[in-house]
C-alpha cells in the first residue's frame, strides 16, 4: 500500500473499515508527505492534535462503528474558525488567533470521524482568485503553487485546498466558494469540488466575506467522495445561522448511478463567446460530447445577463465585505499596531498594517457603493440585476436538467501574471460568478488538459437543492472517462 | 393654543425613545441581558463579534415589539428589514450596530393621554412615526483607567425597542407627559422594566422653536434624559437658549446636545458637520422579519388588557367618572388594587375615592409602592363596608387605616382574616358608631339644656347655629355619633 495518499475517501473508508490499515498509520502517513510544506498549501499543522483524532476513530472503528467517513484525512480551508488549529484567514490581522469554538462545517466532519491533518492557506478572507494574495505568516508568506506546474497558480481563493487534494497531500478538503472560489481553483488543479445551494451548508464559523454568496463545500478526487462529503456537511444549523436553509440533511449518493438517458444539459452560449480561449473550448465540447453519447440531449440556453455579474458582483461582494471586516479593529482580537496617538490612529495603523492590498481595495470600493448618495445608484442597482440574472437561470431550467460550460476562460495562469491588474483577475471570474449570484449550487469536474498540459474543468450548474442531481451527471461522466484519476508528475 | 407661546415663539419637540426590551437573552444571542453582572461576564461569542459568529432572531424580542404596536394602534408589518448601521467604536463589536432603518416593524401609531394645562384637564395625543427593533452597544468605561478606556460589552445586542414620535409636542409639561404615558404603557404590557436610572428607558428630545405658522425650526436632540426631572429642566433650558440666539440673530446648528444635571445647561456634543455616513444596507446575516398574521392575533389574544381599555371598563362596569377611571389606570397595580377593593365591598365609587384620595396621598409621601402597600384590598373594602353599615364614621375610618398602615400585616391570602383585623381594630379603639338613638338622644338633651343661645338663634331662622349644636354633640359622643342620625335627631327635637 505504498500509494494510501493517491486514494480517495471512497477507497481509504474501505481500507479503514476492513482494517486493512488503521487511522492513525493512515494519517502518520499523510503528515509525513507534508514536511516541507509543498506548494505552500497548508498554514498550519499539529500532528499531535491529527494523531489523538485518528485515534479516536480507530477507537470508533473498534467499536463497529461504519460511518463512511470515519478516520479518513480531511484538511480545512483556513477560512473555517477551528478550536485545535489556529485561523488567520490568510490575514495578518489574524496571525496568532485561536477561536474558541469550531465551525459548523468543521464539527460536523469531526463528528463523521474525519481526521484532520491541518488548515489550508488561501487567499486573505477568501479575496482573490490566484491564491496569490496570502499575508500568513507574515514573516514570509508564500503564494501556493499549482502542482501541475510550480511556475503557475493554483486558482484561488481556496488555492491551499485544490494544490492539497491534487497534489495527494489530502484526499479530501473544504473550501469555501463567494464568487467561484471552490470551482475555479477545482479547475485549475483538475480535481473534483462543488458549492452547494446558498444556504445548505451552515456558515457559522466561516471568517465572513460576503454574506449573502459564501458557501461551504467539499473538494475530492471525484463526485463519488465529494456526494460523501457533501452528506456529512449539510444538515440544518437554524440556531446559530439565519440563513441556513430549514432542508433535511440528504444521501447525496443516492442518484450517483442513474443513467443520463433524457437529461437534458443546457449549454449557454454567452459561455462559449469569444473570450473563452480554444484550449479550454476543445475539451468542454468533448465532454458534452461525451455526455450526449450517454443519452442526454443538448440544448441551447441563454443567460443574457452573464457579462452584467461582474460589476454586480464587483459591486455586492466588496459591500458586505467592507462592513464584516469592520469588527478587525484591534479592540478585541487580532493585531493590533504597537504604537499609536490615540484611537483613530490606533485603528488606521491596525487596519494598514493588518490587511493587504486587494483587502484594503475591496474595503474602500465597498465603503464607497454604501455611501450615502450612491448607494441607489450602485448597491441597489447591482441588487435588481441580480435578482435579474437568478430569473435568467429559472427561465433556463424550464428547458434543462443542469447547465454546463466552461468554469474559467482559460487554463491556470502563470505565478504574477495578473497580480498587478486586479481587473484581469476579476473577468476571469465571468463563468462562475451568475450561480453564485443566483445562490445555485456548481460544481466543476476536470474534462482535460489545455495550453502547457494544464488540467481543464467543466462546470456543471444546477437548480435550487439538485445537488445530487449534479453529482450523478459528475460520476456518470467520470466512470466513462480517467481525467479524474491523472494526478501530476511528482504527486504520486 | 396661543396660551403656550415662549416670548411669542412656539415650541416644538418631538421623542425618540429606548425601551430596553424585558427578555432573559439578548437580541442576537444567546448570552443573558440580567442588568450589573462583573463586566464582559455576559458577552458570547456572538457579542464579541468573533470571527464565524452569526445572528439569530430573538423571537421574544420581536413579540414585545408586536405589543407595543397592538398597545399603540400601530401598523405591525408582515415584512420588516434589518440594516446594518456601519461606524467604528470600541464599544460596538462588530463595527456596525444591527437595526432598522427603511421598513421597521412598527409603523405609525398613537399615544394618547391627559395633563393639566392652566386649570383644564386637556387631552393630548403624540403621533408615532415607527417603533423599531435593534441591539445596545457595549459601555466604555472612562473613569476607572488612566489614560486608558475600559470597555464592557456586557450590554452589547441588548435589545432595544426605538420608539419614534412626530414633533407633536408643544410644551416641556406636554413632551414629559406623553414620556410619562408612554413610560406607563411600556411598563403596563410588561415589555421593559422602566428603570430610567439603570438605563433601561431612555429618552431623546428634538427640540425646536418658531414663530407660529412659520416653518418648522432647526432642530437640536438632547440626547439620555434619564429622568422626568432632567427631561423637563434640559427641554426648558434649551428652549430659552434657542430663542436667545435667534432674538440675537444667530442661526440655530443643528446638533446633538447633552444636558448636564448640574449646571442644569445643555452643550452641543457633535454638530451635523460631524455626522457619520453610517452607509446602511440591509444585513444579509438576517432574512426579513415575516410576521404573520396568525403570529400578531396570537399575541394579542395573550396581552393583559390595556389601561385605556381598561379605564373605558371602569366607566361601564362600575360607573365611575371617566376621571377616576383614568387615574385608577396610572398603574397596573393600583387598577388591580381598585379593581378587587371595588369587587369585594361592592362600592365601586367610595373605593376609588379612598383610592385617590388616602391611599394616594400616603403612597406619595412614602416609599411604599402598590405592589407591597401594607393595606390589602381586602382590608380596606372591610373598612368601606364598615362605613356603609354606619358602623363607624369617615373619621373613625381613617384611624382605622392609619392604623392598619403603620402596624401593616395584611394578608393578601386570607380576605377574611383581613376583614377580622378591621373589626378588631374598630372594636380596640372603640370606634363603633353609636346607633342607639336613646343613648344618643340623652346626649342631645344635655347638649341642647346646656346650649340655649344657640336653640334660640336656630329657632330665630338662623341654619347656621345648628353647626354650634352638631360639634359639642359629636364630641360628648367621643366621635361616635353617626353624623347624620345627629341632624335627624336634632331637626326632630327643635323642630
């Protein structure tokens, strides 16, 4: 069993179960491959706090206990508050924090069993898309790199997650997803991740960006673990966050098998213009193709307003943002500038010491579309449009079972290539920003390689709580293909 | 009403006002809202704004607000929004404070009550504009640090109730009414304690003044007047400081303005070159406040019946005057006092005028309040059906009440034992009525054979020389004497 790190959670809950292998070897033998820290993937480790964990699930496994999860590795988004681990949310501001409680998404894989091998690094409170923009620690923060190429980027802001499941440092992950963040770095590093429906999983304990687009979600090898994780995930958390959806937690396995056989796939063309680049457009097609020789039909689909979700979401996200990143002051927690003259000095050098520059921009765009005088202009603008553009997609699924296109323009770009130009660093999110916008739940599954053999994800998106449905177009596509099962030169 | 002109400048204010709501936990949070705990002992997770933290809905905040829209005649809206009002402050964790800004859940509305103007009972009403729902900041401490500010968030997401009204007010006397009656109300329905000195009922004041029929003033807010008292000294003082500077030709600023207790003066605070864009946008951590219908019937098939309704009550059921009916509602307990006195002696109107009258009276210049009064309603309904049976008189009652309060004892439990002790005491200080005419008759005789200037001037057409007859009879009775068997009596023998 010298390849345990390339399995998936499906395969090591097998392995765990019939004691092949135990937890604790399991995760002695994960936390070995992260000496060195590759790809800069994780913020931290504390292999004593692993250790005890997969003892207790060997200790549950003992006992008869069968949940699929158990003593299986997982790692964390730094974005997740978690009581064992400190979290900075890639930010300065937090370096040395420790909550005293844990998410909700973290909890709930803790009692499924999991074992968790660390936190994740990403981009400073989930904003940017290359995972570029990573403060901690701040004695020399480290860009991730992508594990298909070191010279490129990973995709962000879940950037740690996507180079750890690729590169076989974890089999499993969470991310977070407020504009794309799970689907574009799932991508770029040809794994498996989806965001479920706003509101499914619970977002106490997620560092807030934007409210009302953040969500929670697994990334693995394949729809296979990710429907097992999605499970464990999603239940209702009515008592501690106002948004979580009153729904049942589901199987999300259950509809993994159904033949595609009359599904019908929306292709939007607003997804295919010009700006999508012909080594991601090749094998998009070839995957639809694949899936109409499944048996599922093709149809034609417009999301007329798709190029519009750049400045609503440019506009909406950096609102909330700039008001749940108030409560970084320095007061109660977090850093806090050694000297200063009085208050509102202590609060201006807190603040520009302990945020980055793409923080500090979407702070001051945010204060900006809030102020007064031009929040009906911008705010409540960009709000109508979105309700618009969730209209756009109601309209859409009367014709279609899911939609699919491309997640990204292009194939991962090379390390600094964008990091001066914010705005390229925003239109590539063109793909992945109406779903979230809408609060529809995406998934992206790697359908090949483009330009410098980098992988390429399709996006599948699909209507309000079809997750599973989503996941059984995933895994039908994936028992008919092998991109899922490539990993890149060095992991294995 | 020219009559409440200032120097020929019309006054005009308008409240808002802060009622701490009366529930265990706070509005977002589950952490405890009991008032004087050791500082930062009642603040959660949630209250401390810590990274991950959400808010949840207190629903029992929410059904005090349904309350005091029911109690008010206001709209309570299906659909209201909470807003995130964004500034920076130690004391407010999370860098903005959680209210309601363009739908509030209370909407219009009317307080309504009585106050002396001149020698008139007028009635007066104050148009609501809303009532809204939001959460305290925390308290900087400044006192007890040198050079530095402590900072308690134990109040922190207390839930507040922000009642708003129109500048409806005319007068310093009117704006602390219409406090009072509101105060009466919030504390009636049992939505907030009313402690003004802990904070738990706060008032600000917008006051302008103008020349009558001129457009309405530039307005100044006295913020935190936590007392009647202050209320109406701050009002007054900012009144005349207003006209001063307008008769002195200078233009009125807008501001915020504190009034100090002491020098009895109000001082700008911040002016409106200061104010904050608090940049408001809906919170998206909160859904909209849905109230259904069903929700609001719910809550007014539980609320207690409302003093105004009650007072109507009283004019009906008991015949009372509408202005004893009005007075016996100031309070919950004093309504519930009248109400059993009433129903046990069944008579309604010498209940209420004992009520009013000595019972009022020793309730103000003592520290007692209704709810620990040392005379149960038992007690004094005895001592009312012990003056209607003409066993003993109004001036034998009252010792007997004095007596009944200072040695106190009342047995709010047992009715019949309170009744027991009246007749004890009656029977202790001898106080019984002397209904027997032939003792009485003999008294007369004596009073009148020693009297004759005055039976002379009676029988001469002069009413008045009764008068000199009745006293010596009444005091050779010791008091006993039934007044009126007296007059029977003497009318009969000098007639």
């Amino acid at each position: 069993m010298s390849d345990l790190h390339t399995l998936g959670v499906a395969q090591l809950s097998a392995l765990l179960q019939n004691k092949d292998i135990g937890a604790v070897e399991l995760a002695t033998r994960m936390l070995a491959r992260l000496g060195g820290n590759p790809h800069n993937a994780f913020l931290s480790v504390d292999s004593e706090v692993t250790l005890a964990q997969a003892k207790a699930a060997d200790a549950r496994i003992a006992t008869g206990d069968t949940s699929p999860l158990l003593g299986v590795p997982i790692a964390h988004k730094d974005i997740f508050v978690t009581a064992d681990f400190p979290t900075t949310a890639g930010s300065r501001i937090l370096e040395g924090y420790r909550s005293p409680f844990n998410a909700t998404v973290v909890q709930r894989m803790g009692e499924a069993g999991m074992v968790t091998l660390g936190k994740l690094s990403c981009d400073e409170f989930a904003m940017g898309s290359a995972n570029e923009n990573v403060a901690v620690p701040s004695a020399k923060p480290q860009a991730v790199t992508n594990p298909w190429d070191v010279s490129r980027i990973p995709g962000g802001s879940s950037g740690g997650s996507a180079a750890a499941v690729a590169a076989c440092l974890t089999p499993a992950a969470t991310g977070t997803d407020t504009g794309g963040s799970i689907r574009q770095p799932a991508a770029f590093c040809g794994i498996t991740g989806i965001k479920p429906t706003y509101g499914r999983a619970s977002r106490y304990g997620m560092v807030a960006f934007a409210s009302s687009l953040d969500q929670a979600g697994p990334m693995a090898r394949n729809a296979e673990d990710c429907a097992l994780l999605l499970s464990a995930m999603c239940s209702p958390d009515l008592d501690r966050d106002s948004t979580s959806l009153d729904v049942k937690a589901e199987d999300f396995s259950r509809d993994l098998n159904k033949p595609l056989k009359g599904l019908r796939v929306g292709v939007p063309h607003e997804f295919f213009a010009d700006g999508l680049a012909s080594d991601v457009r090749g094998p998009i097609n070839t995957a639809l193709e694949n899936l109409k020789s499944q048996g599922a039909t093709l149809v034609s689909i417009a999301l007329p307003r798709t190029s519009l979700s750049i400045p609503v979401y440019y506009i909406i996200a950096p609102a909330e943002a700039s008001s749940n990143l108030s409560r970084f002051d320095g007061v109660k927690f977090g850093h806090r500038a050694k000297d200063f003259t009085d208050l509102a000095d202590m609060y201006e050098k807190t603040r520009t010491e302990g945020f980055g520059d793409e923080v500090k921009r979407r702070i001051m765009i945010g204060s900006y579309v809030l102020s007064h005088g031009y929040y009906d202009a911008y705010y409540l603008q960009a709000q109508k449009i979105r309700r618009m553009i969730a209209d756009d997609f109601q309209e859409a699924f009367k014709q279609c079972d899911v939609i699919a296109g491309p997640v990204a323009p292009t194939v991962a770009w090379k390390l600094g290539d964008k990091s001066d130009d914010p705005l390229a660093n925003y239109l590539a999110d063109i793909f992945t920003l109406p779903a979230s916008l809408a609060g529809l739940p995406g998934m992206s599954i790697p359908v090949g390689f483009g330009e410098g053999h980098m992988p390429v994800g399709m996006q599948l998106i699909g209507n309000y709580l079809q997750e599973a449905k989503l996941l059984n177009v995933a895994h039908q596509f994936q028992l008919a293909t092998e991109f899922h099962l490539k990993t890149p030169g060095g992991a294995a | 009403m020219s009559a409440l002109l200032v120097h020929g400048y019309e006054v005009v204010i308008g409240f808002e006002t802060h009622a701490q709501l009366s529930t265990q936990s706070k509005i977002f949070s589950r952490a405890s809202t009991a008032f004087g705990a050791e500082p930062n002992t009642q603040a959660c997770a949630v209250d401390l704004a810590l990274p991950g933290t959400l808010p949840v809905m207190n629903k029992g905040a929410v059904e005090r607000a349904i309350q005091l829209g029911l109690a008010l005649g206001s709209h309570i809206a299906e659909r209201s929004i909470f807003a995130r009002k964004n500034y920076f402050y130690p004391d407010l964790p999370k860098g903005y404070q959680i209210s309601q800004f363009e739908i509030p859940v209370v909407q219009g509305g009317v307080v309504s009550f009585f106050m002396e103007e001149g020698k008139a009972t007028v009635h007066k009403t104050v148009r609501l504009v809303r009532a809204h729902l939001e959460e305290d900041a925390g308290k900087s401490l400044h006192e007890d640090f040198i050079a530095q500010t402590g900072i308690d968030l134990n109040r922190a997401g207390t839930p507040l109730l922000e009642i708003v009204t129109e500048p409806d007010m005319r007068s310093s006397a009117e704006a602390v009414a219409y406090a009072k009656e509101l105060h009466k109300i919030v504390t009636w329905i049992g939505i907030c304690d009313g402690n003004m000195q802990e904070g738990s009922f706060r008032c600000d004041a917008n006051v302008s003044v103008r020349k009558p029929g001129a457009p309405l003033g530039t307005r100044r807010e006295i913020k935190n007047l936590n007392s009647f008292k202050f209320m109406q000294q701050a009002i007054d003082y900012e009144v005349r400081w207003q006209i001063e500077q307008i008769e002195d030709g200078h233009a009125i600023q807008q501001a915020t303005v504190l009034f100090n207790p002491d020098t009895g003066e109000t001082r700008a605070m911040r002016t409106k070159e200061d104010a904050a864009d608090y940049r408001y946008f809906p919170d998206p951590d909160l859904p909209p406040l849905v109230i259904g219908r069903d929700w609001v019937e719910r809550v007014r098939s539980e609320m207690a019946e409302l003093p105004r309704v009650m007072a109507e009550r009283f004019v009906t059921q008991y015949g009372l005057p509408e202005y004893d009916a009005t007075q016996l509602t100031q309070s919950k307990a004093m309504a519930a006092y009248f109400e059993a006195t009433a129903k046990a002696c069944g008579q309604a109107k010498l209940a209420s005028n004992w009520i009013m009258g000595d019972v009022s009276r020793r309730l103000n210049s003592g520290e007692v309040a209704f709810e620990t009064l040392p005379v149960s309603a038992a007690q004094l309904a005895a001592l009312i059906g012990r003056i209607n049976d003409n066993t003993i008189s109004n001036n034998a009652a009252r010792q007997v009440f004095d007596a009944l309060w200072s040695e106190g004892g009342a047995n709010v439990d047992d009715a019949t034992a309170d009744a027991t002790r009246v007749d004890a005491i009656i029977d202790a200080k001898g106080l019984k009525q002397m209904n027997d005419s032939g003792e009485l008759e003999k008294i007369i005789d004596e009073v009148l054979a020693a009297n004759p200037k005055n039976v002379e001037e009676f029988k001469a057409g002069n009413a008045k020389a009764l008068n000199g007859l009745v006293g010596p009879i009444m005091k050779a009775s010791k008091g006993k004497a039934n007044p009126a068997q007296v007059n029977e009596l003497l009318l009969k023998k000098l007639g």
